[in-house]
C-alpha cells in the first residue's frame, strides 16, 4: 500500500515521462488511451481569438479520426494515467495593429489529490508564436490539426 500518494503521483509521472522520451509511440496510442477529452484555455483579449469553439469541435473531429474515443472534460472527477486531455492554450493580446502571443496544443493528464491538481505530461506538444496577425483564429486550427496529425507521440 502506499503511504504518501503525492510521492508516487510525482514517482509515476517522472518514470513515464523518461518512458515517453525513450519511446513516446508506443505509448500514446488509441490503445494505451482509453479516453480523450479537449480542453480550451482563452488567454486572449481584444478579440485576438474568437473561434473557440470551432477548435474544439475540430480537434475532438480529427482526434476522433485517429482512433481516439472522445469525451467530455469533467474537471470534478480525478483522472486515471490512461485518460488524457489535450489542452488547446493561446495567450493574446493586441498591441497597435495586430494580435502577438503564443499557441500551445499538448496532451496531459490533469491527477486530484485533494484539493490539489497535478499536470502530467502524456504525449508531445505543438507550440507557436505569432505576431502583428488580426487574429489567431487560423492559426490555432493549424496548430490544432498538426498535432492531431502528428500522432502517435
């Protein structure tokens, strides 16, 4: 049994994440995930990104056709290593002419114990930065399709 879970949470994510870097394909896989639900984090302002929704829909879409089963974010139930969530991020803000920030597309996996969460990396991660662009939106879905495309990690 064991006695501290919050050192065996931080044990298990160090070794699968060495596991992940030696061998990321043979892990990451509709088979080794039993689910995946898409999460949207709107750092934006001033409009810089507006297409919230249809990202979500279009990486869950393009998931889905990888094999993936899909599900919705429960951000109330505590999550098992085998159920992942790919965080769709982007941080924007509009400076003069255009928008300047980043985009960040990884799967992880969000663990409670407690009243604590804990971030888990389960797979790779797409990142961009852009700048003097009217808005994100294209941009996201790009990101969005390449690292639903990139799989398995």
């Amino acid at each position: 049994m064991i006695k501290n879970p919050i050192s065996a949470a931080i044990t298990f994510c160090l070794i699968a994440t060495a596991a992940m870097a030696e061998d990321q394909g043979a892990w990451a896989t509709p088979k080794s995930i039993r689910s995946i639900s898409v999460e949207i984090f709107d750092g934006a302002s001033d409009g810089c990104w507006t297409n919230l929704g249809e990202v979500k829909t279009y990486t869950e879409d393009k998931l889905s056709l990888r094999g993936f089963n899909i599900v919705e974010h429960d951000e109330d139930r505590p999550q098992n290593m085998d159920e992942g969530v790919v965080r769709v991020s982007v941080h924007s803000e509009r400076i003069r002419n255009g928008c300047y920030g980043n985009i960040v597309v990884n799967l992880i996996s969000i663990l409670r114990w407690k009243e604590d969460y804990f971030y888990a990396p389960l797979g790779g991660t797409a990142r961009y930065i852009f700048a003097e662009h009217s808005n994100a939106n294209q941009l996201v879905l790009t990101q969005a399709k390449k690292f639903a495309e990139g799989w398995p990690f």
